[in-house]
C-alpha cells in the first residue's frame, strides 16, 4: 500500500479532525456576530445612519457596515468585506488561527443594544417598479412637501424640479422617496427619508440618485439625494451640472455607474461629499476614479457638516436680515410719526416672520 493511499484508522482520524475543525468554525460563524466583534473593539453603532439590514459603526474616523443580520460586513472606504473571521483579522492584523481563537472568547456576547424592531408587515416584497410606481408624487402641503420644503428648506422650485424629472415620490407617513436609477433609467431603489425614518428600499439597489440634464459635463456627487438638492439650490441655475447621489453608501453598482459617466469627454467631477472622514475617503475614491477616466476632478468641501446644513445656515441668515430691516423700518416709521404734526393719529407696525 503506497502512502497515497493509506487508509484505515489513522487517514479517517485525520479526516475527522479537519472536518470537526470546519464544523466547529460553522458553529463559531453562528454563534457571534459582527457586531460582537466590533463592541468588543470599541466600536460604537450610528444608530442615525443605520438601517436595519445594514447597521453603521464608528470607531473615530473608522467605518464598518454590518449586513446579512450580523453574518457579515464591509468597509465602505475601501474593498474590504467579508464574515466575522475576516473582520477580527482585518481589525486586529492577525492571523486567522488567532482570529478563529478571538471569535471564540465571544460566543455568547451579549450587545449593548436592544434588538431592531420594524412596523413593516411581512408581506412579500412587490416588484421595485411597481412599488414606486404605486406612490403619488408630492404636492403643496403634501407629508413629503412639508418635509423636504418646510422641514429641511429645499426650496419649492428646486422640489417641482425633482417631482417633474420624476425622482421624488410620496413616502408613509410623512416622508418623501428619491430614485435610485441604473444605467437604463430603470428605478431600482430609493431612499427614504422622513422626520422619524430614514433608510433604503426593501429589496432595492443602491445606485445613483440623479437630479439634472442627462447630458451634463459637470457631475456633483454628494452622499444623500437632499444633499443633492440642497446644493443646486446652493449654486443656482447652472447648465449642465448633474447632481447625484451615492445614498450613503458605495456599492459595486454605484463604483459602476460613476466610472461609465467619468469617461465622457470634457467631464468635470466634483467631489461635494460631507465634511467629515467619511466624506473625505468618498472624496479620494472619486478622485482616483477621475485620474483612472481621464476626466478633471475637484474637491467641493461643505463649510458646515453637508450640504443641507449649510442651505439651512444660509436661509436661516437671509431671514434673520429680512426680520432686522422689518424691525429698523418699523422704528423709522415709529420716528417719522413721533415727530410730525400732531392730528397724525399714532400707528401699529406688523412685522410678519415667515
């Protein structure tokens, strides 16, 4: 019998002890969750930027995205991904032996977080199309007009804008859905965003969210469709300037989509991600996409957190300036009065705040 082809006790004992190892790794990939891996590395989750399926920690200026219901994991500043083996590995620098070994000392962690709770019902996902298709598009005082106008000061020309392109659609209560397209057109998500929701369609891809001419040379890539808005209202009309959105995220369909757009001839991209290290890293990987396209590539910095801060500072000013100039006409006319002739009946002057 040649040592190829031993059998016998000693070749099933081998064998049974490489399949009680893959065993026992199954069981520890069931057992902890990322999320498990990410608190004990002093991570702490977003709960504003989370969603249920894809659960956002922080750790400074570091970013992990759960998925798969804790089963897995990606960086959205770089490639990497993968389950809970991989994340301690990618945290920690170690070797998988030693990561195999910190994801056993976790099996039954307790997270500091209740679990998620969702007032959606089960029933079965509809086709993507027909879903939008079924909502209403906003209208004047409509719960998504009052959010987008009122709530976060969109301006009602920019909002009929989107409404006429067809992005914009009426949410559940209260909030307003923006398109996510491929590159057929085809609505393929949204995002959702409400004064007490925010998140992605169920079942939806994240894409682009486009907002302008179809043929522009200038592309504004931000990372939420009302940052999107928020900065065409900043700039004023311009032609041909495209506005979009990556919806927070950076998937492969996205990655695809800005690089089929950057080979345009004459193309400008701008980076007008947020203010932050999330924004900054957006900002590096647009550049290196431009330099890969050959296209012009600059960096628009919000000089607050995102862009729809910044239209709300500027709005905010712009009215406080109205409100001091009713108030000084006021006390001229209050001195005017005072000081002429005395069959002028004194008068009441409204300053009226919108």
């Amino acid at each position: 019998m040649t040592a190829g082809k031993r059998t016998g006790k000693e070749g099933r004992s081998a064998s049974d002890r490489k399949t009680m190892k893959r065993e026992e790794l199954e069981a520890l990939r069931a057992k902890v969750s990322c999320e498990a891996v990410l608190e004990r590395a002093g991570y702490e989750i977003d709960m504003k930027e989370s969603t249920r399926r894809a659960v956002k920690y922080r750790r400074g200026g570091n970013i992990v995205i759960v998925t798969h219901d804790g089963r897995g994991w990606f960086d959205p500043l770089s490639d990497e991904k993968g389950d809970v083996f991989g994340l301690a590995m990618f945290l920690e620098g170690i070797p998988f032996p030693s990561a195999a070994e910190a994801v056993a000392s976790l099996v039954g962690y307790q997270l500091s977080r209740p679990g998620w709770s969702s007032s959606r019902s089960s029933v079965p996902v509809k086709d993507i199309g027909d879903r939008w298709r079924s909502r209403p598009t906003p209208s004047p005082g409509s719960g998504a007009w009052r959010y987008l106008c009122w709530g976060r000061w969109i301006p009602t020309a920019i909002a009929r804008q989107a409404i006429c392109e067809g992005v914009l659609r009426e949410g559940p209560f209260g909030s307003m859905w923006a398109a996510h397209v491929d590159g057929e057109g085809r609505v393929v998500g949204w995002e959702e965003r409400g004064p007490d929701w925010r998140g992605f369609a169920t079942g939806g891809s994240k894409v682009l969210f486009c907002f302008g001419p179809s043929d522009a040379s200038r592309l504004c890539v931000t990372e939420a469709a009302i940052d999107a808005m928020s900065l065409a209202a900043l700039e004023g009309p311009r032609e041909r300037t495209l506005y979009l959105s990556t919806g927070g995220g950076w998937s492969p369909a996205t990655d695809a989509a800005l690089a089929e757009l950057a080979v345009r001839p004459g193309l400008t991209m701008v980076a007008a991600t947020d203010a932050n290290p999330q924004g900054d890293a957006y900002a590096e990987r647009l550049r290196a996409l431009a330099e890969a396209s050959g296209c012009d590539w600059q960096r628009l910095r919000p000089p607050a957190e995102d862009w729809n801060e910044v239209l709300q500072n500027r709005e905010r000013e712009k009215r406080e300036r109205k409100t001091e100039g009713n108030n000084e006409a006021c006390r001229m006319r209050a001195g005017r009065i005072k000081g002429g002739s005395a069959r002028h009946a004194p008068g009441r002057c409204h300053v009226i705040e919108r």
